[in-house]
C-alpha cells in the first residue's frame, strides 16, 4: 500500500475582493484624471457649439407667466377700462407660440375681470367635451372651473354659456352613473 498518494499542500487562492477593490480605485483614478474635466477652453467650445447648432439655452428662457405679468402690470397702469379685446389678441398669441403660462394668465385676467370670450375660453379650456391637453394649463379636464365660468357668462344672459351649462349638466348625470367623482361632485351645483 506505498501507492497511496500524498495530498498535495493546499494552494492560496488570491482574495477576489483586493481584485475588485483595485479596479474600482483604478476607475475613479480614470475619472478624476484622465477624462476630460477641468478644461475650460473645451468647455467654452463646446456651449459655442451648442449655440450655434440651434438648440435652446435654457439659462436665457424667461420664466412661465413672466411675460404676461409683465404686460399686465402695464395695462393696470393705464386706465380702466382695460382694452380686454386687446389683451385677449395677446392670449392667443402666447398660446399660439406655446407660451400656456402667459396665455392662461390674460384669459383668466380677462375672465375676472367681467370679459365675455375670456370667460367662455376659460370654460372651454377646462370643459371636458372640448378639452385639449395641448392648449390648457389643466393636466385634465375640470368640469367644475368649466361650470364655474359658464355660469358666470350665463347669468350675464350669454345664451351660449346656458347651453353649455345644460351641456355639463347632461355630462355630469350619465358620468357620475359610471362612478366618476367629478362628475359627482359637479351634480351637487344641479340640485
């Protein structure tokens, strides 16, 4: 029985935890060396270029609504009463270009201040038979503010806006059949 073989004496394995540690160190070495960072001549270069390519610089955009404040702010500074037809030209304008902010404030100046078309445009914009997410501030339509201004604009005898305000009402009895809080909500001004 010589054949029996010795064992051999174990091997030492490497820990794989120093290898890993030791790559990580190596990358943030990478990162905070070798890269890029720290070169402002490339820097400046590289916001010319995007300037120059057309897309927008965002640290020269004008704050939503700034720009319709800031024409309110002459308006009221002029005497009552206010060029409503005016100011709503203006509304259509900023919603035209995208300006959702500015637009809504002038409907809604307008609205309050006793304007017809900016009431029935703010109904409209939260009216959910003519909502569209693309033109109003509103994520989804709001059958309350709808009603609100509709009504506004009906008790000024806009024949319309009491139309509208039967309208909703419809909308409100067959919605809130089918379990929708709004709807619910909006038939309570029915009773």
């Amino acid at each position: 029985m010589s054949d029996l073989i010795e064992p051999s004496p174990p091997t030492r394995r490497p820990n794989p935890l120093i290898w890993i540690g030791l790559i990580v160190v190596g990358l943030i070495l990478y990162i905070f060396v070798a890269s890029d960072r720290g070169k402002p001549v490339e820097t400046v270069n590289k916001v010319s270029q995007i300037e120059s390519s057309g897309e927008i610089e965002r640290s020269l955009l004008i704050p939503p609504g700034m720009r319709a404040r800031e024409y309110l702010a002459q308006i009221r500074a002029g005497e009552k009463p206010y060029p409503m037809s005016d100011i709503i030209e203006k509304a259509v304008v900023y919603q035209t270009e995208g300006s959702l902010a500015d637009a809504h404030l002038l409907y809604f100046f307008s609205a309050r201040e006793g304007y017809l078309p900016a009431m029935m445009k703010m109904a409209e914009m939260a009216d959910p038979a003519f909502f569209r997410a693309e033109d109003s501030l509103l994520d989804q339509a709001d059958a309350i503010q709808a009603y609100k201004w509709y009504q506004k604009a009906a008790t000024m005898g806009h024949e319309p806006a009491v139309k509208r305000v039967k309208n909703l009402q419809q909308w409100a009895d067959t919605e809130s059949k089918t379990g929708n809080p709004d709807a619910r909500q909006l038939m309570l001004n029915f009773k």
